[in-house]
C-alpha cells in the first residue's frame, strides 16, 4: 500500500495538478460557479410547480404555470450566461496571476455583442394558430401578400440555451484573447493624462474592439458560418460518450481517488466534465419541464446524488469506537458531514494519504456507482435531473432532485448503509492501533 501510495503521489498527482492549474481548465471551472447558483434557483422553481402528488398540483391549478415560468431562469439562456462568465473569468485570471490591469466590463460587453454578432436577429413570418409546416405551405401566398401573416423580428433561441454551451466559452475566450492580443500591443487610442479613467478606458478599447467585432462579423455574415451549430457538431459526440456507465464509474474513481491524494478531485474531474455535464443538465431540465422523455441519465446530478452521498456514515463508525480521540472526531464531524462537508474527516482523521483509509474511500462511492447504474437500467430508480443545493443532507437531496420520488431517498439511506458496513472494519483496525497508543501513553 505505501508503494502504491507512493507511485500515486510521485507520478500520478503531479500531472493532475499541472492539468488543474492550466489556465483554461480554471477558467471553466469558474465559468461552473458562476451559473449554478441559476440552475438551482430554476430547478426550485420547477420543483414547486412539478411536485408529483395530484392533490397539491391540483391545489395549484394553472398557477402552477406560472410558477413553471421561472423555471428556465437557469436553462433557457444558459449559452448567453456562459459568454458572460466565462469573458469575465479570462479577464480575471490574467488579473490575478498575470498581474493585468485590464477593465472587465470592456471585453466582457465585447463577447456579449460577438455572440449575437454570431446569432442575430431575424423577421419571420407567421400565421396565428399555424403549424410550421402549415406556415411553409402557406410561404409564397404569404410574399404574394394573398394570405394575412404577422411579422416580428427576435434573436432565435436555437443556441441561446444548453446546446450553444461550448460555442460560448470559445467566443469567450477568443474574443478576450483578440482583445488582450490589441491592448498589449498598444494598439490603442491614447488621451491625455487628465482624461477621467472610465473616459479613457472607453476610448482606448476601441481599436481592439473594432478589430474584435470584424472578426467575428465576417465569420457570421459574410462567410456565412453557423459556428454554435459547427461547434455543437464537433462536441456532440464527447457528450454522447460522456452519457456512459464506464464514464461516470472512471469519473468516480479518478474523483475519490485524487481526494485520497490530497487534490481536489472534484475541481480535476469537474474541469474535465464540468462543461458536458451542464449542458446535459440543462438538457435534462428543460426536457422534464416540458414533460418529454430525459435525454441524458450519467450526469453530474447523477454522480451528486446516488454516488457522493456524504460521510455520514464514517462519523457513525467513529461514534462506536473506543478511542477517545475517534469518538470525539466522530461527534465533532457528524453535523458538518449530514450538510456533504467532509473536510474535516478528509484532513483531520485522516483520510487523504492515509493508505488504510484510502480504501473504503474509494471503494464505497464505487460501490454506489455500481448499484445505481444496475437500478437505474432496471428502472427501479429514477433518473436525478433538478439541481439542488449541494450542502441539503444527501437523502433530501436525492428526494428533491427526482421530483419527490420515495425510491430515491430509500436508495441513499440503504447507501448510507452499506457505506457504514464498508467503512467499519477499517475504522475498527484504526480504532485499536489508537489504543495501544493510548496505552502507551
């Protein structure tokens, strides 16, 4: 074990954390955070008005509509949200550890305005109450002005939400990196020195953004390119493979198995996935309000929910030790540990780079995953889709996430079981190297 433990932290660590720390991965990993705390906002929303027990829905009525309403909040505009995060968190790590000073609200307006620049604005013609194929039928009576159509003119929405995903962070990114290419280079307007800062600052984006805008208006208008379409295109097929039993069990093991290390698995796996998995999750979520089939089942809510369900049960195993100091850790633990906090077990029992700890570690959330691709492909377990906040107790949670589905929390608490089980003999052999050092002492 310490072999193994030693090759872990000599050649396996190091490239994760270099892969960790490069610079994009970061980037995405804010961009991440950024748009969560939406997702979750929209899934409560969706949740209250989708909570499958017929006489509460049928207390709400059509008010359930409205609540539905604000449900998208998260998912129906998470590709405009993404250009927004993501051109501020570019900026802001070149501030941070490039020691830039460059003004945020500048590029960050400057990506928003590339993105339509890639999805303008269009008249369409309709026909109240016509189908689409109705309308095209209808398309040359329509011109010849015989047949009584509405024009109105709108940004299509085609790509404003989960699909235009990986479009939106390479607009970001680019169109910060033209911006940064200009400024760093001076090619910029220079006012005197008693100009007023946001005056100058206005003054002196101005060539990078005209090149910028020029960029990408001959990409879109002039070259005629659908880049979110060409894009989704080229990813689709990560997805597809992403939406995989083996997918999420090596996601799973690489997660648990860099935390036993000491690494943040969950920002290494995350920056990996993190972009494939919201675009599903958003997928998923609009799907469900919309009453239609789930198009995704191996998502991070999936992991979240019947994989990574606490260390509750470890703190119950420390509980019936009888060392002093496993018991006291046990009950200083257990609160945060009900809330999926489990810092305090990782790095004060420890777990990370304990090598007899390591193990059921690994093994129960493995274990988990295992279970859960068996029930779920047996349709004994529901499919996770709504987002809910991370630190609701995990038997809630997976409650909450399926729409209020009795099997899910069922499963956890069974979950917490067998984690129980798996973590206990170890405990024990831990708990008796504890008091021959007591005694000792």
């Amino acid at each position: 074990m310490n072999k193994l433990t030693d090759f872990i932290e000599k050649h396996i660590a190091p490239p994760l954390i270099r892969f960790a720390n490069l610079r994009y991965v970061q980037v995405i990993q804010r961009n991440g955070l950024g748009i969560m705390s939406l997702l979750i906002i929209g899934s409560m929303f969706l949740l209250v008005a989708s909570f499958p027990y017929q006489p509460y829905l049928d207390f709400l009525g059509d008010f359930r509509w409205k609540i539905a309403a604000a449900s998208g909040v998260g998912t129906a505009f998470i590709g405009l949200y993404t250009v927004i995060t993501t051109s501020y968190a570019t900026v802001e790590w070149y501030n941070k550890n490039k020691k830039e000073h460059t003004d945020i609200m500048q590029p960050m307006i400057l990506a928003v305005a590339s993105w339509f620049l890639l999805n303008p604005a269009q008249t369409v013609q309709t026909i109240a109450g016509a189908t689409p194929e109705e309308i095209a039928k209808n398309a040359q009576s329509i011109a010849d002005g015989t047949t009584t159509a509405t024009a109105f003119s709108g940004v299509s929405t085609a790509y404003q939400g989960a699909l235009g995903v990986f479009a939106a962070i390479i607009v970001a990114i680019a169109t910060v990196e033209m911006y940064r290419f200009f400024v760093r280079r001076n090619f910029t307007i220079k006012m005197p020195e008693n100009v007023p800062p946001m005056v100058s600052n206005a003054f002196s984006a101005l060539i990078p953004s005209l090149f910028v805008i020029i960029f990408w208006w001959l990409i879109g208008s002039v070259l005629e390119l659908n880049l979110p379409e060409m894009i989704m295109k080229v990813f689709q097929p990560l997805v597809m493979v992403g939406d995989t039993p083996v997918a999420m069990l090596v996601a799973t093991i690489i997660n648990r198995g860099l935390w036993a290390v000491g690494i943040h698995g969950g920002n290494i796996v995350g920056g990996v996935a993190g972009t494939f998995w919201t675009q599903m999750v958003a997928e998923n979520q609009t799907a469900f309000q919309l009453g239609e089939k789930l198009p995704h089942i191996y998502t991070s809510i999936f992991q979240d929910n019947y994989i990574m369900i606490g260390l509750a049960p470890l703190c119950l195993a420390l509980l019936l030790a009888k060392s002093k100091r496993y018991r006291s850790l046990g009950g200083l633990a257990t609160a945060p540990a009900l809330f999926n906090i489990g810092e305090p077990l990782i790095f004060g029992l420890p777990i990370m780079m304990n090598p007899l700890m390591m193990i059921p570690f690994v093994l129960g959330p493995v274990v988990m995953n295992i279970l859960a691709i068996i029930f779920v492909s047996l349709n004994l377990l529901p499919i996770p889709v709504l987002s809910v906040p991370w630190i609701t107790p995990a038997p809630i949670k997976a409650f909450l996430s399926t729409g209020g589905d009795w099997r899910a929390l069922v499963f956890v608490l069974a979950g917490w079981v067998i984690n129980f089980l798996i973590f206990y003999p170890f405990v024990i052999a831990l708990d008796r190297q504890e008091q021959i050092t007591e005694q000792e002492n």
